[in-house]
C-alpha cells in the first residue's frame, strides 16, 4: 500500500488567506497597492507557501 502524500493544510490555508488579502489591498483603478511595504511582505510569504505546496505535492514516495 502506498503512503499517498495530500497536500500540506498549513501551507495551504497561508497562501489563501495571503491571496485574498493581496487581491484586497490591491487598487485596480491606480494599479498600485495601497500599502506598498506590507504587500511586498505579503507576496514573499506566498511565492513561498506555494513553493512548499508544489515541493511537497511533487515529492513521491519510493517503492
């Protein structure tokens, strides 16, 4: 039987509630971001949250 690895719970509700939160503070009027600084630490947060989702789903068991 195989162990089948799902993907990280943690990881994944990180980068959902970051994603909304950038798709909130961002002003498609403008295309600008109302608080620039804090958007940039948002986005480093998710590219790294989505990074150890795909790291983790692509990682396969050996046989």
């Amino acid at each position: 039987m195989e162990n089948k690895k799902g993907l990280n719970f943690f990881f994944l509700i990180i980068a959902i509630i970051l994603g909304s939160v950038l798709f909130k503070q961002f002003d498609f009027k403008n295309l600008k971001f109302e608080k620039p600084e804090l958007a940039i630490l948002y986005l480093i947060v998710f590219v790294a949250s989505i990074y150890f989702l795909i790291k983790d789903y692509k990682k396969k068991p050996e046989k």
